[in-house]
C-alpha cells in the first residue's frame, strides 16, 4: 500500500504564485520517476512536470520558465513551484510516483486562478 499525499492547491490571482507538496509513503523501493499531472475541466490528464531517480527533469511546454519541479530523495517528497499562474492553469494536479511496485497516483488537488 502506497500512500500520496499532496497540499498547496488553493485559489489565487493571475500572475500570482503556489507551492505543491506530495510526501509518498508505505510500500516504496526504487523509485523511478516522481511528478505531477493535471485535468482541466473537459480535458485528458495531462504531464507538468517529472523527475527521475537521476534527476532528470522534463516539463510540459505550457509550463517552462514558470513551473520549477524539485524533490527530497530522503522523504520521498516531491515540489512543484508554480509562478505567474494564469487561468489555463486551473486544474485538478495529481502527484505520480513510478517505482519497482508500479506506478501510484495521488487523490489530487486543487488549483484555481482567477482572472
């Protein structure tokens, strides 16, 4: 059993900023990649942003230059910065976590910008 668990979602203005969180818990070994994906309204889930065990890092195009992913490898803890928010920002962000057990999925969180 795995447990995610993400915070930091919440309302606030275009061109404003917030800080995602989601610490991963119970049955973990080798973690792949960390990252998070996000489902607007009407629309497929779609990759932010992920990082592997090497620290390798990939963005969705929409996200670069304002969006910033980072980890702690000791608490199985991923980041997710996001600054200059802007309304096609607005979705539900869900925390992704692929390891030797599979891949897990966060209940996700939500981030509203306001126009």
């Amino acid at each position: 059993q795995v447990q995610l668990v993400e915070s930091g979602g919440g309302l606030v203005q275009a061109g404003g900023s917030l800080r995602l969180s989601c610490a991963a818990s119970g049955r973990i070994l080798r973690i792949n990649v960390m990252g998070w994906y996000r489902q607007a309204p009407g629309k497929q889930r779609e990759l932010v942003a992920t990082i592997t065990s090497g620290g390798s890092i990939n963005y969705v195009d929409s996200v670069k230059g304002r969006f910033t992913i980072s980890r702690d490898s000791a608490k199985n803890t991923v980041f997710l910065q996001m600054n200059s928010l802007n309304p096609e920002d607005t979705a539900v962000y869900y925390c992704y976590l692929d390891q030797l057990f599979g891949p897990n999925w966060g209940q996700g969180t939500q981030v509203t910008v306001s126009s």
